[in-house]
C-alpha cells in the first residue's frame, strides 16, 4: 500500500524511515553511512530519529545510499499553457531548462 502523505511533517517521516530502512537494508550502520557520507554522525542520529536534517546533509546521505535520482524530480516547471509562457521558459537559465526536462 502506497501511504498517504498530506502534509510536510507526514513526508518528512516517510523520509526519514525510508533512509533507515534502505540503510539497514544495505548493511551499513550509522558510522558507516556518516563516512561515506561526509554528515557528522550526531548529525545522522538525530535525522534517523527525528527527521530533522539540513538539505545538504539529506542529499548527501541520498547520495551516499544510491537514492539521489529521485531529488531531480523535485519542483518541475509546469507545464507551459500559452505561448508567452513558453517564451519565459525558454528564456530560463540553460541549467534550469535542462533540469526541468531532467
């Protein structure tokens, strides 16, 4: 069963679990991880206790777990409805466009 995120805090737990989890899954204890990683390890407790973490830390540890492809999917542009919207994104950074077709 898929769960049902609805709010920031629901998804941050769903984060966080998952992380442990896919963690264990691999074999690796929190050292482990905090050195592959480069997170300090009072830093990686607290993000598997509590969800709390800073976005460099959370993509770091993603990397380091081989589960940092799914961060390319965050904040798409949306879908453009009229041509001066087209326009506009077509006028965005080179990077942003890439990303967006990521």
């Amino acid at each position: 069963m898929i769960p049902v995120l609805d709010t920031a805090p629901d998804l941050r737990e769903h984060v966080r679990q998952a992380a442990r989890n896919r963690r264990i899954a691999l074999g690796l204890t929190q050292a482990d991880l905090a050195g592959r990683s480069g997170v300090p390890l009072g830093s990686l407790k607290r993000f598997e206790r509590l969800g709390e973490v800073s976005l460099s830390a959370l993509l770091a540890i993603a990397e380091a777990l081989d589960a940092f492809e799914g961060f390319r999917a965050l904040f798409p542009l949306p879908e453009a409805r009229s041509l001066d919207e087209v326009e506009h994104q077509a006028s965005l950074p080179k990077r942003a466009r890439r990303r967006a077709r990521g």
